[in-house]
C-alpha cells in the first residue's frame, strides 16, 4: 500500500493474502482503498474481483 498512486510514493503497509477491501475509486491501474480508517493505494494486479 503507498500514500500516492505512485512507485514513487512511500510503501506504508501490506495488505495480506485474502483479505477484503473495498475500492473507492481508481486511478490508472491504480486503486484507492480504505484500509483500517486511511485511504491508501494500491496497485491493481494486487486486487481481485469478488462477485
């Protein structure tokens, strides 16, 4: 998870295998989360769809 949706930008957490997040919205192929109260980013090829 970074701060910006950038490689640029601090890594600031991991997000674990399995856990579910809800995407807030999207930039590029990155993915604005709410994960534990912050809005943080993370790389969409990290995420998958749930149905």
């Amino acid at each position: 998870m970074r701060a910006q949706p950038t490689t640029n930008s601090p890594i600031i957490g991991t997000l674990h295998h399995g856990v579910k997040v809800k995407v807030i919205r999207q930039h590029g192929a990155w993915r604005e989360i709410v994960f534990h109260q912050k809005h943080v980013w993370v790389y969409s090829a990290y995420l998958k769809a749930l149905r």
